[in-house]
C-alpha cells in the first residue's frame, strides 16, 4: 500500500457527478446537488424498509416491483440543519396506485423482530395507510417501518470497517461507482445500462476506469472516506429500474470481466463479481462538524493499493 499525500495543491483524482439517496430500501432512488452525513450514511438514504407479515425484508431481489416506487422528500430535507416539520412528507408513487403520503415526523408505534439479513430489532411501523398501499401493490401482507436512530444500532461488519454503523443499505453506509467504469462496462454490454441498475450513492467522473478498485482512502469536501471492501453485486443489476422486469446482464458479463476468478486469482474464490466500491466516512463518528458531500467536490486520493487483487473483498 502506499499513500498519496499533498492536500488541495494537489491535482484531484476524480470529481463527484451524482448524489443519490434511497430513502426506502429496494425503492426507486433520487439525485440531489448535495447531500448531509449522518453517523449512519447520507441522511434519510435508506431509512425506510418494506417488511412482510412476519418482519423481514423486501427487496427487489425478492419483489423487483418495488423498483417501480418513485419517493419524493422536500428539497428542503438535504440542506444540513433541515428538521421535518408536521407538513413534511415523503410522496410515493407507483403505477396504478394512488398518491402515499407518509409523515417524516417520527411518530409511529415501535414494533419488535424486525430482520434484514444479520439484522434483527425494533422499528417504527408507519400506520395502516401505509400497509394496506404496499399490501395492494406487492398483492401480499405488507408494512412499511422505519429505522429508530435514537435507540437501534446495526452494525457494520468489524472485519472491514470496525465501529461504523448503518440503516437498512446492503453491508456499508456508501457505495462510490466511476461513470468512466460504468462507460466501460456498456463498451462490452449489447445493450448499454444507466447507472440506476447499480444504486450507487456516490458517482465519480474524470478518472480512469475501475479506479475506484484501488481506492482505500480519499477526501472529499475536507471529509475522509475509507474504501473497505470492493462492492459485490447481487441479483439487482440485472432488473430493469424502468419496468421492474429482471434480464441476465450484466450479471454474465461481470462475471467474465469481474469476477473473483479474473481480478482476485490467487485469492480465495468466492464466486463473486465486483463493480464499485463500499466506503466509511470517518467523520461519521463525529459529533459537532460540518459534514456535506456536494455535486462538483473534487475527490483527492490519499491512499491505494497497488493492484485490485490487493483490495480488501
């Protein structure tokens, strides 16, 4: 490993081009001009998640349906002192499905085992309206909870990044992507694919692709990310966001460009592929500082390993 250092004198490696949060897991995301941190993530990105009767979570890897909900914040929710008043509403919409108005006031009642994955705790059941919508959408017993910051702590996983936490994403607080990568891919796809397959909260542009791989500490905005884990993909890349219909690429693609077996050879196989990169923010931990991530911020690498078969996976 070696390192990079040389401050804001020192050319920028990449530049950030999107934001985009998910508020609720597996639903449709949004891109916003700039976005606050919390000790979980960028605020309000996957908050929310889909259960069923029995407290477990939906994703689009079990319901690719929910790639058709669309959800609405006010503009307002992203700038960093914005408290949600009794008027402030996420908006869902879905085809055939009536406007979903739900409070961002945190008033719902608690209810316990709820899971994702490793998972397990209390949420915040946001009500019978809610419910009976996606209940009528997915055509199966549904609610919609919400993560209790104040008392519930999900935990990232201490062999990659030890004492950060999350909400209802995957593994990792963020996920950091490339256009230059993305460009790549659709070089070598029949059909191209827009970047909303791969829900990535941070895009990166201006650097060359797959770049991202080697990353293992980078500063935006004077704020230090930590890239612990190169981001394997799952079923999700290969559903359509524009109609909810699953395909078999890129999933078959990556796996002759990007698997474990042709990055990581002498590694242990996992029979993974690999498109992205995890972060951890390390002022995540810290209370009092101002911590904003904003469209145009220059990215500076301050660390990389020398070799995607050195990255940690």
């Amino acid at each position: 490993m070696w390192s990079i250092f040389g401050g804001r004198k020192a050319e920028p490696a990449a530049k950030v081009a999107s934001i985009f949060i998910y508020p609720i897991k597996s639903c449709r995301g949004f891109s916003v001009p700039e976005a606050p941190i919390t000790s979980t993530g960028f605020r309000w990105d996957r908050q929310w998640l889909v259960i069923n009767s029995k407290g477990r979570a939906y994703t689009q890897r079990i319901e690719p349906k929910l790639a058709l909900v669309e959800v609405q914040l006010p503009k307002a929710a992203f700038t960093e002192d914005w408290e949600p008043t009794n008027t402030s509403y996420l908006v869902l919409r879905a085809p055939g499905m009536n406007e979903l108005k739900v409070s961002m006031k945190s008033t719902g009642k608690v209810i316990d085992d709820v899971s994702m994955w490793e998972w397990s705790g209390s949420a915040l059941d946001e009500g019978a309206e809610a419910s009976e919508w996606f209940s009528s959408y997915l055509g199966k017993p549904s609610r919609l909870v919400r993560f209790i910051e104040g008392s519930e702590t999900r935990a990232v996983d201490p062999e990659y990044a030890g004492g950060y936490r999350t909400m209802f994403s995957d593994l990792f607080p963020f996920m950091l992507l490339s256009q230059a990568s993305l460009d790549a891919l659709n070089e070598v796809l029949k059909e191209p694919l827009l970047v909303n397959r791969f829900r990535p909260n941070i895009l990166v542009d201006r650097c060359e692709p797959y770049a991202e791989d080697l990353w293992t500490e980078i500063k935006i905005n004077d704020l230090t990310f930590y890239g612990v884990r190169l981001c394997s993909r799952c079923k999700v890349p290969t559903i359509n966001q524009e109609n909810g219909i699953a395909g078999r690429e890129p999933t078959e693609m990556l796996m002759k460009v990007r698997s474990d077996k042709v990055l990581r050879p002498n590694r242990k196989q996992q029979g993974q592929v690999y498109f992205g990169m995890n972060l951890v923010c390390k002022e995540s931990l810290t209370q009092g500082i101002s911590k904003v991530v904003k469209v145009g911020d220059p990215v500076y690498v301050l660390k990389k390993v020398s070799s995607v078969a050195d990255a940690a996976a």
